[in-house]
C-alpha cells in the first residue's frame, strides 16, 4: 500500500527531541578522470552542488546534514566495486554508480548486504521489477523506455507509419550500449522498420568503417548509443558524409554539451531522448548561486551548471534526497538506515507540489515508485541541439514508451534472472 505522509509536526518533533544526529551518508561514485571524465564531471558536480545547497540552506535534509564524498574510479568497474566495499561499512544510504558495467556487479552485492542501488536511465533495464530486484532502482526511466520513446518520435513525424524505413543503431560495443537491441528488433517487427546493427568499441575513436556502411546504405534514422568521446566523434563523422542531423537521435547518454560543441555548426539540429528538462530557468539555479557558487563551494570551478548532464546529477540528487524526506516521515526518524532509505525510494511520490517545492517545477515527469514498479512509468522527451544559439531545446513534451512491448522484455528478463538466482516474490 503506498505511504501517506505524516504531519510535519509529528517528525518535527521527534527531530526536535533527538541527539545530535549522525550524517546521511550518501557516498558519490565519480569519474572526473579516465576516457569518460569530462562527461563524469559535469554529473558529479551536479550531484555535489545540489548536496552542498541542502546543507547550507537547509541544514540538510530534515535536520540531519548529507555526507557526500566522492569516490574516484576512472569509470572502471573493478574500481566502483572497491570504492563500494570501502564505504559500505560507513552507514552508505545508497549507490549510485554511473556505469551499466559496475551496475551489473553491484545488483547481488546490494541485494546481499541490504542496501538500495540507483541506476538512474542506465544498467539492468529490468531492475524495473522490484518484486525480483528489492534493493535496485531504475525510476524515472531506462533504456527500453528511451528506444520507444525515440521510436514513437520517428512515428510522430511520419504521420504514424514506418513501413519500409530503415534504422542503424550505432551502439557501444558493451552491456550498455546492447541493453535497447531487444526494445528495438521488437518495435521494428510492429511497425515495420529494418534494424541494422553497427557495433563500436570503446571508446569509440575509430568509427569510419561503420560511417561507411551508413553512407552506403543511406538508412533513413541513425540511433547512437554511446557514451564520452564516441558521440563527438560519431557526429563529426556524420557530418562528414553529410548525413542530415535532425535525422540522427541519441540515447540522454548521447546528448549533452560535450557531444555537439566540437562539431560546431555542423552538429546544428542533432537530437536525443531525455527524461528531465534543460536550461537553468528553474528557481534551484538562483539558490546555488547564492549558496554554493558565490560562497565558493562549488564542486568543480561552476562553468557546468546548467549543462546537460550537471542537471542530471542535480535532479538525481534531488530525488533521493526526496526518498529521505519520505524514508524520515514514514519511520518517524530523521537518522534514516538504509532499510529505511530503502522504504523510501519505494514509497516515493514525484509530482508538481513536490518539484515546486524545491524549486524544480516542471524540471521532470510526474511519477511515482512502488514494490512492483521501480522504475517509474518511463516517459521522455526529445530534445535538439541550436548550433547558433549553443543551447538544447525541448521539442515534445514528456510522453509514453510503448509498455505493451516493454513489460514483456522486462518480466521475461526479471524471471530468467530470479530462476537463476533462487529468488522468491519480493512483494507479498
């Protein structure tokens, strides 16, 4: 049964009687080195700056102050699994690792040890089953919903129909850039399109043979699924054999700042799925002004607020934080476990009252998280690059992924994986 809230006197209260209280521990996963650092950075800096506003506006989150100290991994797994065990000990509320590769060796030791992972937009699509997958989070969407969504896309603008058309998938040569393959080998059987498959290994400097074959075959869509240097390169090489931009789409992976400003004009009208909004008109952005640039506790040197992906962290940040205010009501305690964090990413309720209230209205799609569900209903958006005026725009509003393919996809996943690893019903 989903939670009600209680009254903000009676958790006033009982913060109010309390000692004083231990830190909430929220250790951040970060690469701001190796082959994918500047793209790491600009998140974790968003992530940061949204912990260090709480805390210096807020005095944390119901009177408790956040710990948030990075971990550095160069985005390598064996890595995140290091900084994991290191600080799992130290009351870690929840994870957070930013890789699909580190993901899929966290989920069993999460799952063992009790303590809740996000995998925000990325890792084990079916994570989005919490009645297989207790400790593991995908809200607000995932890979499958993003390649529905992209679909749905290229739908809209040719009037419902796309019989005989034809789309590459330039994807990263890993778990993360396979994960929409089945998504998409099943919308193309019901609409009717052709799915040619291009592999890149990373990390995706050498790509001309696969931009070859495209300008062989003239595909009418290209969808790149990449990460880091192989999305700058990948639109350079696009256009290079002058394949037209807005017919290029990439995963929220494939769509920041980082992407399309070394192409310079000629990235000019690129697109990408997102599932949260862009720019820094939201009233968020004038507090850290306020309490973290100008007070100079920016992570980094405050050139990424705003970006892309320094908005992803900061929204990532602002929804667990707002598992807090939900895990602190529903236990009565402002001192939260990880059981108890746990509770509340399970319990959590995203809507306009909420995101108005920490000034972040309209930033993301209404949603809201339950034992069966993690990962929320799985809207995006399409979003499209301005050369000129060096800014993204939201093109579509948030609409619905195709959930009459997905949830098949999902369950069929989730069960082989509950098979293989004897686990029972999680929400009886």
């Amino acid at each position: 049964m989903k939670f009600t809230k209680l009254a903000s006197f009676a958790l006033a209260a009982v913060i109010g009687a309390s000692p004083v209280l231990a830190d909430l521990e929220f250790p951040s996963i970060s690469y701001r080195t190796g082959p994918f650092g500047a793209n790491g950075a600009e998140v974790a800096d968003g992530w940061a700056d949204y912990m260090t506003l709480l805390n210096e506006r807020d005095g944390g989150v119901g009177g408790v102050r956040i710990n948030a100290v990075e971990c550095e991994t160069g985005f390598n797994a064996e890595k995140t699994v290091e900084c994991y065990e290191a600080t799992k000990g130290d009351g870690a509320l929840v994870y957070a690792p930013l890789s699909t590769a580190a993901t899929y060796q966290l989920i069993p030791r999460v799952t063992a040890d009790g303590i809740p992972l996000h995998s925000m937009g990325y890792g084990r699509t079916s994570v989005a089953n919490g009645d297989v997958f207790s400790q593991v989070f995908n809200f607000p969407a995932n890979y499958w919903n993003a390649a529905s969504v992209i679909v749905n896309h290229l739908l809209d603008i040719n009037d419902g129909s796309l019989e005989g058309k034809t789309i590459a998938l330039a994807y990263h040569n890993s778990a993360f850039g396979k994960e929409p393959i089945p998504t998409l080998e099943a919308l193309g059987e019901m609409h009717g399109f052709d799915l040619t498959l291009l592999p890149i290994d990373s990390p995706g400097q050498e790509q001309k043979s696969q931009w070859l074959q495209i300008r062989r075959e003239k595909p009418d869509y290209v969808v790149i699924w990449g990460w880091g240097v192989m999305n700058q390169v990948a639109i350079q090489e696009a256009a290079n054999i002058r394949y037209p931009m807005e017919n290029f789409i990439g995963v929220w992976w494939s769509g920041s700042d980082n992407d399309v400003i070394p192409s310079g004009m000629s990235s000019d009208g690129y697109k990408a799925v997102t599932f949260h909004a862009v720019g820094t008109d939201f009233p968020v952005f004038d507090d850290i002004q306020k309490y973290v640039t100008d007070a100079g506790l920016s992570a980094g040197t405050g050139a990424n607020v705003g970006t892309i992906l320094y908005n992803r962290g900061l929204y990532q940040a602002a929804l667990l934080t707002e598992s807090v205010r939900v895990a602190q009501e529903m236990h009565g305690v402002a001192d939260i476990t990880a059981a108890m964090m746990r509770d509340g990413m399970e319990n959590l309720v995203i809507n306009d009252e909420v995101m108005g209230a920490i000034g972040l209205a309209g930033f993301g799609p209404s949603f809201e998280v339950s034992c069966e569900n993690h990962g929320g209903p799985g809207l995006g958006a399409i979003q499209q690059w301005d050369a000129t005026a060096q800014s993204w725009s939201l093109i579509t509003e948030f609409s619905g992924s195709d959930m009459s393919v997905i949830q098949p996809l999902i369950d069929a996943d989730s069960s082989a994986y509950a098979a293989e690893n004897n686990i029972e019903s999680q929400c009886n």
